[in-house]
C-alpha cells in the first residue's frame, strides 16, 4: 500500500510525473482503508461518524449490516452508544478493520482503496464483503490490495511476485 502513492519501489522504475491535487477534493474522491486502522475512545457510533456527523443511526446500522456486524452491535448493552476504548479496546482487529470500512463506505466516494480488507476473516465473511464491495461500486472503482486469493472475476487485475 506504501508504493501507491508515488507508485515506485525500491525495484521499479516505474514513476509518473508529479501531479498538484488539492487534499480536500482527493479526500472526497478516494477513501482509503489503510492495513493500520484508527478507532477512537468514543461510541461506536461517534467513531463511524467521524465521515459523516449527521448520519442517522438507520444508516449507521445498514452499514454495520454490510460489513457483517450489524447483528454484534445490536448485541451490545449500549448499542451505537457504546464507548470505544483507546486504540479500538473492546473490539477484536477484524471487527476494527470493518467498523473501519463501515466509516469510509460512509464517505460514499467513488474509488475505493483497500489493503488488506479480509485479513482476519473467515472464508465466508470475506466473501460476503467483497460480494458487497462490488456491488456498492458498481460505477466506481475498487481496488483490493491482499495477499490472499479472492474469488470471483476482476476486470483488471495486477499479480506482482519477488522474482
């Protein structure tokens, strides 16, 4: 994810020219969900909203759906009020990783970066996700950095091996 970027490596050669984009438009046009996710000491609720103060809590449940944790919040004594400890205490790191993806699916931008999404998950919730991913992006573009082999067709796809 590191050589995105500025799409070089210590390897390649492989570099396009520099170009000037204002923060503020890349930020409303890429969401990123980096390898190291950021919870905050807040609710659960309070950490989704951090891309959308003014989403309800239908929403912020449908999300939660999508992502495969609708059914866990729900469980939860305090529900989307229930606080966040530091660093994402009290949350496992693939349920980090989701609430996560929950909060950027949020910002509803139309390129879509992912590293790492399924880490952590198992086999059937990680292709229920990318199953959802495809379908929310239908008219953007998504692109998955992993390790693991994914299934279905991609309409373009990059294998890179140290050779």
């Amino acid at each position: 994810m590191a050589l995105v970027p500025g799409l070089v490596s210590n390897s390649s050669s492989v570099s396009p020219p520099p170009i000037d984009v204002e923060e503020g438009c890349l930020r409303r046009h890429v969401g990123l969900l980096d390898q190291d996710v950021h919870l905050f000491p807040m609710t659960l609720g309070e950490n989704i909203r951090l891309a959308s103060p003014l989403a309800g809590d239908d929403l912020l449940m449908d999300l939660l759906d999508e992502v495969a944790l609708g059914d866990w919040a729900r469980e939860l004594p305090e529900g989307l009020n229930t606080p966040i400890g530091d660093y994402g205490t009290g949350v496992s790191w693939g349920q980090a990783r989701r609430l996560a993806l929950a909060r950027l699916l949020l910002m509803e931008t139309p390129v879509l970066i992912l590293d790492e999404p399924f880490e952590g998950l198992d086999a059937d919730t990680a292709d229920a996700l990318l199953t959802m991913l495809r379908r929310r992006q239908q008219e953007g573009i998504l692109i998955v950095i992993s390790h693991q082999h994914l299934k279905g067709s991609f309409t373009h796809y990059l294998r890179l091996s140290a050779s």
